[in-house]
C-alpha cells in the first residue's frame, strides 16, 4: 500500500509534498449498510472477496438475503474505487446506488483482514416478521434531533425519550444523556427485553416520542419497526446512528464517546479515535484481542523511538 512505501522511502515523500503525504497515508474508514431483497447472497461473496483485496481493503462484509452491512478501511482512492464498483457495477442491479456511507479518518488500520460472510440476517433480531426492505419507520435527521433535544420537545410538543438499542458494554462507554438502557448483553436480546418490561416501558412513555438510535443505524431500524409492531405510537430511527450525528452535530447531548467494532475500540465526538483504556468494559475475546493490539502498538512506538 502506498501510505507503507511511503513510510520507508523518503525521497518519494519528499516528491509529492507534504500535504500529499498526509492524505497517502490516511486510512479511511467506512460503515454501511442496506436492507434490500437479495435471492443468491453466495453469489456475490467471491466477487466482493476478490474487489476488496484487489483494492487493498480491510474489515467485514455481510451479506444476507434482507441486504448487506459492511465496516472497511484503506486509502482514499481504494475506497472510492469499492463504493463505486458497489453502486455501479451491473452484477448489482443497482440495488445500492444510494448506499449511505459514514466515513471517519485514523492514522492506522484498524482491521487484521478481509472477511466477506454469509449470514441469515445482517444484523441479528431473530424475529422474521420484521423487514426494514419492505418498510421503514420513520426517521429524524440529526440537526433536528439536536433541535429537539434543545428545546425539550419535539415538534407537536411531545417528550423526547432516546432508546440505546446497543449492547450494555457499549453503553457504558457513552450515550446520549438521559437515554435509556435496556441492559442487553446482544441485539438479539431486544424483542424479549422490550416485552419484558413493556407494561413499565409503556406507562412511562405514553404520549413520549421515542428515538431509537445506535452506532451505524442498522439495529435502530430494526428496532424502531419492532417498537412499532409493539404498538408504540411516536417511534423514530435516528438516521444514520451516533456516527452520523457526531459528523453532523458533534457531541451535543452526548456523554463520553462511542464504542466501534475494530480495534479503534471507540471514536470521540470528532470522530477522532479514542485516547481511552476500556478493557473492563468489553467482553473477554473482545477484551484480549484489545490489550494484544495495544502491547503490539506500545512496542511498535519504541521502536521507533529508539
């Protein structure tokens, strides 16, 4: 890659600037995704392995028949070059011509490889009645719910009551301010946890507007619809997840910082990556691979220093 070559060849550095240097050797990082129909997801698994690697690219592609969900990271022109074989190209039919990409940069890559999965769904619920491809709740955009939060209601003059739909251990690394926490170890754990208090969730919320919100927006989607079919009244999603709203909004509202699913482990409202330490906060497999990442970095740091 060239932001490597450049690391050991100065003189081809010094060639192209120094501004140019700077953005060589960004990493960009993307997080999608797209509930579309989708008969013969295996056929397309090959043909995204391959476009990936042949670009250079890191993270992980799910591909289901209710659409994809993808997280990847590398240089700028790679990642432009993916999106536009993803939009584009006519094996895909179109189907994600208007893909929303939220995009953060960092220093290094944050992936080990390029993994392209097949799954049953591209983020797991378990509950098949629920099918964002065919309909979708309604959303608010994140200036409006900064608005909201700021004048304390929305525009008919209702409540607003935030809904964390993420995992509990994400939810201790931040959320928004006063937003309520359904303690699930795993998404997969909300049908049962929104019924199993829905008699209190219901008695507090009624005649409240509820935002359910996430990292990216999937499992907010999925939520909102849930909540929905739940016969909630007043359901929104936040569109495009916490990491939409710190690119539009920054951290208005927001306590602490956000937990990602690479090794960043969580990125600030600027969308910068985390100076933090949360080992006690994530789960042990996930809670190894973090302290291994971080020794590796720490010696990699004294070696250059000596």
């Amino acid at each position: 890659m060239e932001n490597r070559y450049l690391q050991t060849n100065p003189s081809r550095a010094a060639a192209i600037g120094f501004a140019d240097i700077i953005v060589a050797m960004q990493i960009v990082n993307i997080a999608a995704y797209k509930f579309v129909e989708i008969p013969n997801p295996s056929d397309w698994r090959a043909i995204l392995k391959e476009r990936a690697m042949q670009l250079d690219l890191l993270g992980s592609f799910i591909i289901a028949p209710e659409g994809v969900n993808f997280f990847m990271a590398g240089g700028r022109s790679s990642v432009d070059a993916f999106l536009d074989f993803l939009r584009n190209d006519e094996i895909f039919a179109q189907r994600f011509s208007k893909i929303d990409v939220k995009e953060s940069i960092s220093d290094n890559q944050p992936f080990r490889r390029m993994v392209v999965r097949l799954k049953k769904e591209i983020i797991t619920m378990k509950h098949p009645m629920i099918c964002p491809g065919e309909t979708r709740a309604p959303s608010v955009d994140a200036k409006t719910l900064k608005r909201w939060l700021d004048q304390g209601h929305d525009d008919a003059g209702r409540k607003v009551v935030l809904l964390d739909t993420r995992n509990n251990f994400e939810v201790a690394i931040g959320t928004f301010k006063g937003s309520l926490n359904l303690q699930i170890d795993q998404f997969s754990d909300f049908p049962n946890a929104v019924l199993g208090t829905a008699g209190n969730i219901g008695e507090n919320l009624h005649d409240k507007t509820i935002v359910s919100f996430c990292t990216g927006g999937i499992r907010c989607e999925k939520a909102a619809l849930f909540l929905r079919e739940s016969e909630f009244d007043n359901v929104f999603q936040l569109e495009g997840g916490i990491l939409r709203y710190f690119e539009e909004v920054g951290g208005a509202h927001w306590q602490g910082e956000c937990f990602v699913f690479d090794r960043r482990v969580a990125l600030d409202p600027q969308l910068q990556t985390t100076t933090h330490h949360y080992e006690t906060t994530a789960p042990p497999d996930r809670n190894s691979m973090y302290l291994k990442w971080k020794e590796q970095q720490q010696n990699e740091s004294l070696a250059r220093a000596e």
